[in-house]
C-alpha cells in the first residue's frame, strides 16, 4: 500500500484511516510541540492474539474481578492520562493534534478505550484505533499495580471475541515483551495487515458476561500453553 502523502500540520480522521491502512502512524517530538511526522518502522511491535502472557498473579486479579472494566466511557480521560508525563516518562508524543484527531475517531466509532476502574476512579486503561480485522493499540496507562494489564487482558479477549486478526503495538518495548510482544520485519507486518483487512471484524465492547468469561479463559489456556 502507498504511503500517505500528507502535511506535517494536517491531521483528520480519513487521512489517519489512510494512513494506517499504509501501515504508517503519527507521533510528535513531544506533547507541546504543534507538529506530527509519519513513521514507518523497519521493525514492527505486535503482540500475537494467541501468545500473550498472563502471570498467575494477574490471572488471580481478572478472575476475583479486582477492577471493575469498562469500554469507551472515558475515552477522552484515557488519552489524556496516557499523554500525561510522568518521572518514567518524561515526554511523551500525544500532542493536542494527535489527541483531537483520536477523539473524533472515538465519536465516529473506530478509535475505543478499555478502562479499568476502582472504587469509582480511572486507575488504568489503554486506547487504539479497530478497522477491518487490525486493532492499532496507541497507548496505555496505570496508577495502580496491574491496573493496565488487566485492560490488555480483557482487550485481547475483545479482540478474540470479534474475530480481529492483528494486535498492532507499534514498537517492541521492555514492558510489552514480558507479556508476549514480538517483533518481526516491515514486509511480514504489511502481509499480516494485508491478512487483517481481508476480514470485518467489530470490536465488541460489551459481549454477554458468559462469552467474555469464555475469552478469558481462553486466553489463560494460551498463556498457560506459551510458558509451559
């Protein structure tokens, strides 16, 4: 597919949709700095929806129901939070184009948070954007131990529910690899997005408690599997 051929300061939701079809995504150099730039890794982050790895402990955590978990009724506070800096984080690149965009895909019904609550507040989440078969996850933050892990969890299960194809995580990070993100090279990404936008899949944010209890188990069965 073309890359998009796009301004440094141009940003709406069909140049995005184009964009990642491509394969291709925006960042900014920092949260305040008024400019996008389009990124093509030669190397590619996705976390396979059959290898992600779930510890004992946060097994224990998704099944007691130890968080409560939502989907898209905070999308706006999610990116937010995950746009903040922090002292392991000092910068970040979800700048207010980037953020403005998200939302409006969020209204359109293509960009979805998965929250995660305690006692009333937003203590983790994560967002990305689902179109055909491929979730393109952008971000994600916690405030308390395991807070985003257990969104990434119930994302997954999601994900397996509807039928999507691809876990897009962008880049490879430390955190991500521990639990199951691959690397693997631009041309077999580009094939396994070819692969995603072959199917209609949508993203199922609330499916019956029993399917979703299914899911889950499902996914501690591959995890189990993966380490054994």
């Amino acid at each position: 597919m073309p890359r998009p051929s796009v301004g440094p300061h141009l940003l709406t939701p069909e140049i995005l949709v184009r964009a990642y079809a491509a394969g291709v995504f925006p960042m900014s150099e920092s949260r305040d700095d008024p400019t996008i730039f389009w990124v093509d890794p030669e190397v590619r982050g996705i976390l396979p929806l059959d290898g992600l790895h779930v510890s004992r402990s946060l097994r224990k955590t998704v099944r007691k129901s130890l968080f409560e978990v939502r989907c898209d009724t905070a999308f706006e506070a999610v990116i937010d939070a995950c746009a903040e800096t922090t002292p392991e984080r000092p910068e970040t690149w979800i700048n207010d184009k980037i953020r403005r965009c998200f939302i409006e895909m969020h209204t359109l019904g293509l960009a979805h948070s998965v929250e995660t609550w305690k006692d009333g507040r937003l203590v983790g989440g994560l967002y990305g954007l689902a179109l055909k078969g491929a979730f393109f996850g952008e971000s994600m933050f916690s405030r308390m131990t395991d807070a985003s892990k257990v969104a990434l969890v119930h994302l997954v299960a999601r994900l397996n529910i509807s039928g999507f194809r691809l876990l897009d995580s962008q880049f490879l990070t430390e955190h991500l690899h521990r639990l199951g993100a691959i690397e693997i090279s631009a041309a077999d990404y580009h094939k396994r997005l070819d692969d995603a936008f072959s199917v209609d899949a949508e993203f199922y944010c609330d499916p019956p408690p029993s399917l979703l209890e299914g899911a889950l188990e499902a996914v501690f069965m591959q995890s189990r599997t993966q380490t054994s």
